[in-house]
C-alpha cells in the first residue's frame, strides 16, 4: 500500500471515465449494500468521480487531485486507501501513465452486481452479513431479492423474435457471423488464496451422506467460509451434513452461512482462555529478549483467529467490534502476507498497548502500515514480530525523549495494561481548528505553485 500511495501526488493529474450505465438504480445498491463494506470515505469518491464523468474523455483536460481531495476533505493517504477498497470490491479500475504533462490517472468506474448477483456472490453476502448482523442482512435481502414464483403447470405461449419482426434472410446471415458472448462475473473469492485442502475435503463428503452432486455448487460457499472464519475440513462437511434437506438431498447454502455465522458469534459467547499448541521451538536468539509477559502474549496470539483476537480485545475494553474494523481484519487476513499470530500481535499493540479505542481512520492506518513493513522483512512468527516492534518503538522514543526508560513490568494480555515492548508512539495532538486549515491549504497551494514553475 505504502508503494502505491508514494507513487502518488496532489497535483497529479486525473481523468474519469466509463462504460457501464450507472443510475439511480445501481447507486441504490451501492449505498445499501457496498457501503457498508467500504466506508463513507470510498462511497464519496465514487459519487463524486460518477458526477465526473465526462462525454468525452481526453487526457488533455485533466484535473488535479488536489481538486479531489479539497472537495472530499480527506487527506491523500485517506483518498488512496479509499480507492483502492472500490478497486477491490470491483467498482473502480485505475490506469496511470507519464506523459509530457506529467503523471495522470485515469478512473474507470465500474458498475455494481446487480442486488441478486450480490447476494449470489458467497464472500460479498457473507462480509455484509457480517458486517451488518443476520437481522438486517435478511430485511436487506427481503428488500433486494424478491421471492421465487413457479408455475410449474402453465405452457408457455411467449412468441419468438422472428415469429413478429421480419427480418431479411442475408442480414440475419451477416450480423450472426459475429457472436458476442456475455463474460461470466468472477466471484470475489476467486481471486484470494485460500488454505484449505480441497481434496480432502473431497474424500470426507465422499464418506457422509452428503450427495456427491453437492460437492461442486457448495464449493466456492465453503471456500468463503473457510476463508472467513478459518474452518478446518471436517468443520465445513459437518456444516453441509446440517444444512442438508433430506426431502430432496440438497444443501441449502443460505442455511450453510447462516450456520458459520451463528457458530463464530456463539464461540465469543461461550468463550475461555485456550490452551496453548505445541509449537515450533522458538529461536534462542530472539527468546532472549522476550519476558515471560511476552511469552504468555504470544501463546495467546497463536490460538485465535484474528476476526476472534479483535472481538476478545474489544470485549475485554467493554467495547465492541465495529463494521470498519471488520473490515480492516479482514482485509488483512485475505492477503495472506502474514501469520494469524503476528496479525494478533498488533492488534494487541494498537488496541491494547497503544490503548486506542478503536482500530479506524489513523489508527488502522498505522496499523496497515505496520503489517506492511512486517511483510516486507519476511517476518513470520509472534516472536520476530514482537522483537521488531519492540525495536521500532525504542527507536522511535529515542528521537521524541531521549535517554527516557521504560522499565515497568507489565502484565499479559487478559489484564489491558501495556506490555514494555509497546508504549505511545505519539503523544495526542489537538484537533486541528478551520483557521489552521486554510492556513495549511494556502502553503499547499504555495508549494505547488512553486513545483509547477520549477518544472
């Protein structure tokens, strides 16, 4: 994310453009179904970019960023992490090239699925399920999906095309010489890799009484699952056993996620400490500059899941888990560039240690930025992770007060007090007044008037 957001500046050049109709009807489903899933900030973007769409698109009219970012009141950084929430639910694609102007990007916005499609689609229906709670999931699906009406003993009498238009027999000859097939939607899951041994999974519904003509059509159902709340093999047969009308032997799906749902918020209701795995031996040069206090911390961190660890936090804070912070996670997870357990590790520093009341706006930015980093140094267990942030931290307190100790013991991770590894990276800052914004928007346009007379 951190390479991207370099590559970008206020007076970069912008262009809108697109393909698709996007009316009243798709903004509708939008706001009421993607919303949810990417926050006010990616919504406004896309409101203001679709208001920007020109007739005739050319690079040579081009706008400037600053623009953008003046009218949304949102920072670059803000801006960025926006978009790319929109390139990732495929509502945005973004091209950028050089050109003797300078850099210009050009935004092709994309329409929504339509609300069925959405709701067909196993991961997008499973994030706003559990984004918004089972309740308002079905009003939204009730509003959206109208029911199914058969009429199994009616004949149909509908007339053909050809039966009422006349049509001449060589241009209907030359126009089908050109054939336009419509290109299936890619589900989302598709497109994130997902740690679960579908061969097995195989062999086990081979020996339940689940049909095996319900394998294919409830695979990418358990994919999603799989990839959400980290089922094992045996968990996902079980769930399709329970799902399983046997008047007809089909697998009701929506029964299936409704089921992974309702298990993963029972487990929070019911839940106790776990007890720690046998895990690899932990290398002795970076388990001595561990405490005991750390060493309980990370056995804790390898026992849940992240979507688990965040809601264990908040409820330890009295708190709870907010739709963004969902997100966040699980944004995260799918990427699949770190372990569950270093993912833990800094969740427990931002929330915890860092004692933020929430894991949102600057907060998550930092927390995006750390994982990166930690991505980026191969880091791959608890361990290293804590031993690395530990090191940014005192590094980072050095330059603010130097020659400063910490040297309180601290207590594990049920009790919320601080670690020694983690302490404020900064002090809190004074919301900034309006005046101080015009005085900093004025220094902005200073500097990039200055830029643009120095090229």
């Amino acid at each position: 994310m951190s390479e991207g957001l370099r590559q970008m500046s206020p007076k970069d050049g912008y262009v809108v453009n697109t393909k698709a109709h996007i009316g009243s009807t798709e903004f509708k489903v939008i706001l009421k179904l993607y919303q949810p899933l990417m926050g006010v900030n990616a919504y406004g973007i896309y409101s203001l970019l679709a208001a920007k769409v020109a007739q005739t698109p050319d690079l040579l009219a081009r706008r400037m960023h600053k623009e953008l970012l003046d009218i949304l009141s949102l920072g670059l950084r803000d801006f960025y992490e926006a978009r790319i929430r929109l390139e990732a639910l495929g509502l945005l694609k973004t091209f950028v090239q050089k050109d003797e102007l300078g850099q210009v990007f050009i935004y092709e916005l994309q329409a929504p699925l339509s609300a069925e499609d959405f709701f067909k689609d196993d991961l997008l229906s499973m994030l706003l399920a559990d984004s918004l709670g089972q309740i308002q999931y079905d009003e939204l699906k009730q509003e959206f999906v109208k029911p199914a009406f058969t009429y199994a003993n009616a004949k149909e009498v509908t007339k053909s095309l050809l039966d009422v238009f006349t049509v001449k027999k060589d241009t209907l000859l030359k126009n089908s010489q050109v054939k336009v097939t419509a290109k299936p939607a890619k589900n989302l899951v598709d497109s994130v890799e997902i740690d679960l041994d579908i061969e097995y999974l195989k062999e086990l519904l081979a020996q339940s009484f689940v049909p095996a003509t319900e394998i294919s059509r409830s695979l990418e159902t358990l994919k999603s699952i799989a990839l959400l709340y980290g089922l094992n093999e045996l968990e996902l047969v079980k769930l399709l056993e329970q799902a399983l009308n046997v008047k007809d032997d089909k697998v009701d799906l929506e029964l299936v996620k409704k089921l992974a749902t309702q298990q993963f918020d029972r487990q929070f209701k019911e839940l106790t400490p776990k007890e720690a795995k046998a895990t690899a031996p932990i290398d002795p040069a970076v388990s001595a500059e561990l405490t005991q206090t750390d060493l309980a911390l990370i056995a804790v961190s390898k026992q849940y899941l992240p979507l688990e660890f965040i809601e264990e936090l908040k409820r330890q804070k009295n708190s709870f888990v907010t739709n963004l912070e969902r997100y966040t996670v699980k944004t995260l997870v799918e990427k699949q560039v770190l372990p569950n357990a270093v993912i833990n590790v800094l969740l427990h520093y931002y929330l915890i240690a860092q004692n933020n009341t929430m894991l949102e706006d600057k907060v998550a930015n930092r927390f995006t930025k750390a994982a990166a980093k930690l991505a980026e140094k191969k880091i791959k267990t608890p361990e290293e992770a804590m031993v690395y942030m530990r090191e940014a931290n005192q590094k980072a307190r050095e330059k603010k007060q130097p020659k400063k100790y910490y040297g309180r013991k601290q207590q594990i991770v049920q009790k919320e007090t601080l670690p020694d590894w983690a302490k404020d990276e900064k002090e809190p800052k004074a919301k900034p007044t309006k005046a101080d914004k015009q005085v900093l928007n004025a220094q902005i346009d200073e500097l990039l008037a200055q830029l643009e007379q120095s090229e």
